[in-house]
C-alpha cells in the first residue's frame, strides 16, 4: 500500500535540462525569423506563464467552452472502466497537467480499485505545481500517490528514459485535447517519441476534440466575456519578461481568432496595426503573427494519427453529443 500524502512540496522533482526562459527565448526569436518567406509565429507556450495558466483555468468555466466540460463528462461516466485497464504499480505522468480537477476523477477511480499508484503532474510552470499538489485532498488516498514534474515535455521524455523510470509499468496521460496545440504532423511525431519508453504492458489515455461545428468551436475561443482574448494577449506581456524589456506593446497588436474550415483548426494571430521594427524584425500593417492553433479530430483524423503514432487503440469513451473522445492504447 501506498503512504499517504502529507502534502509537503518536496513531492516537486525539477527535470528541467536548462531553463524554460531561454528556451521559449529562443524560439521565439527562431520563429520571428523564419525565412523563405514563411509566416512568422510566437511559441504558445508564451501563452502560459503564471498568469496565463490561471487565466486558462477561468476559460475552462465559461459557457462557450464545451472542451473541459464534455472531458469531464467521459471521465465521470468511464473513469471506473478506465481504471481497470491501468496496472498497479504503475506511474501515471500526465504531460501539461494544469490543475487537478479532471485528472483527480480517475485517481479517485484508480483508488477506489485498491490499485497502487504513482502520479507525476509534469508542468513548465513551478508555481502552478506548486499549487497543484497543495489542491491534492487530503486523507482520501491511500494507494495514490502524488508528484510533480517540473520541466518541458522534453525534459519529460528524457527523464522517463532513464533506467529506473522505464522498467516501471506507465500510463501517459495527455487530457485537456492538448495534442490538438500540434499540427497533424507534429501530433503524430510528439506521441511516437513517447512509444520509446512503453513496452507491451504500457498505455497511453489521449482526450481528442471531436467537435465539427465551427461555430461551436469558434465561440468556444471567442467568447463573450473577451477572457480568451486577454489570455493570448498575456503572451505578449510574457513576451515582454523573457526579452527584458517592453517591445510588445498591447496597442500595437490585435487579437484575430478564427475558424479554418479546410483545417478543421481554429487558429489565434496577433495583426500589427502600425508599420513597425522590433528585435530586427519587420512587421507591416495587418500583418499577422500565429500563435495558436486548435485542431479538432474527426474520426478518420483520429484513426490516421494514432496509424501515424504507432499506436493502437484498446477502448475509445466518447461523450453523449459525440463531440469528445478519450482513448486508451497501447504500442504496436
């Protein structure tokens, strides 16, 4: 049996191979530059420093936002179903953690079935897993065990290779619909660099966005409050503190989200609406700079990704509108 938690911050490992300032730094300077007349972008992990993982967690209780919510609703009817395909004694990392309220629904599965686990939160942002753990309630666990990760998914991928990590038995855990901030490619490629530390006895649970109504998804990122327009413009102030100096300036910049019905994708720009000069770089009037993208995943979508992976789904949970699909793999 599993020791409880007593809810000290020791429970942090910092798997950071070099700080995530210069990191973000640069690449965003990479991708300001990105030659052969390519749009230029920001990197979205701009998007959630301190402050921007919270005002995220805010958008995650609008009404326009049906992700979090229709999650929550497979993890409630299905976290039990869930939990039997995970062993014990297995490590459960959850890549981009945020807060506990969704995962903490499969826990409470995972403790209710006596299996003994260990979960590490993996989040570039200390403060937020900080307050991560101390949200961990206290005296209900006696068979989970909680931990955070502090780094990258890098630094994460790394730090599962290591020798006394991948003889563990692990449960990769992607919720959120996170893989949908990839391009097709890139989602395919990030999930098969974490098939290099599973074996046959390991899994990986992926929540997918299934939702192919524009103009749900489009409301969902554009909603009436503006809470997820002052989100995206959090980057540029984040943008700001990495550069050391104010170069971004909110007066400067329009937020423009949009749905891109060839994509199946909603994407957010920040438009320039001056001529202006900053870090060597030109931007004309109207010109505009990608900083996220959302894409959504029909059924055939998903099936090639997963092909592309090399993964091969064991149980797919959807929700009642169809709209949300959490799917548990193993590797082939």
């Amino acid at each position: 049996m599993a020791p409880p938690n007593h809810g000290d911050d020791t429970r942090i490992i910092d798997i950071r191979r070099q700080e995530i300032g210069f990191s973000v730094l640069d690449d965003l300077r990479r991708q300001l530059r990105p030659g052969d007349g390519k749009e230029k972008k920001m990197p979205t992990l701009l998007l959630y420093d301190e402050k921007g993982l919270k005002l995220f967690e805010d958008i995650t209780y609008l009404d326009e936002y049906y992700p979090t919510k229709a999650e929550i609703e497979v993890l409630e009817a299905y976290a039990d179903h869930l939990a039997e395909r995970i062993q014990s004694g297995s490590r459960l990392i959850e890549l981009g953690s945020g807060n506990l309220r969704k995962v903490n629904i499969l826990l409470q599965a995972l403790e209710r079935a006596h299996k003994d686990v260990d979960y590490f939160a993996l989040d570039l942002s200390l403060p937020e897993l900080e307050r991560t753990l101390l949200a961990v309630p206290k005296g209900i666990y006696e068979h989970v065990r909680c931990y955070g990760l502090h780094g990258t998914y890098d630094d994460g991928l790394e730090w599962l290779k290591k020798p006394e990590n991948i003889s563990r038995p692990k449960c990769i855990l992607s919720l959120g619909s996170s893989i949908g901030n990839f391009n097709r490619q890139e989602a395919a490629e990030f999930l098969k660099s974490f098939t290099q530390v599973m074996s046959e006895r390991d899994s990986m649970l992926i929540g997918v966005d299934a939702c192919q109504d524009k103009d749900k998804v489009f409301h969902a990122y554009n909603d009436k409050e503006g809470k997820t327009h002052e989100f995206i413009r959090n980057g540029l102030t984040n943008a700001n503190a990495i550069l050391g100096k104010e170069v971004f300036k909110q007066e400067d910049w329009e937020v423009i989200g949009e749905y891109d019905s060839a994509a199946a994708r909603h994407q957010v720009f920040y438009s320039a609406v001056r001529d202006m000069d900053i870090e060597g770089v030109h931007f004309q009037t109207g010109e505009r700079v990608r900083v996220e993208e959302s894409y959504k995943y029909s059924a055939l979508q998903s099936s090639q990704l997963w092909q592309d992976a090399g993964l091969a789904p064991r149980a797919i949970f959807g929700n009642g509108p169809g709209d949300y699909r959490t799917y548990i793999f193993r590797v082939f």
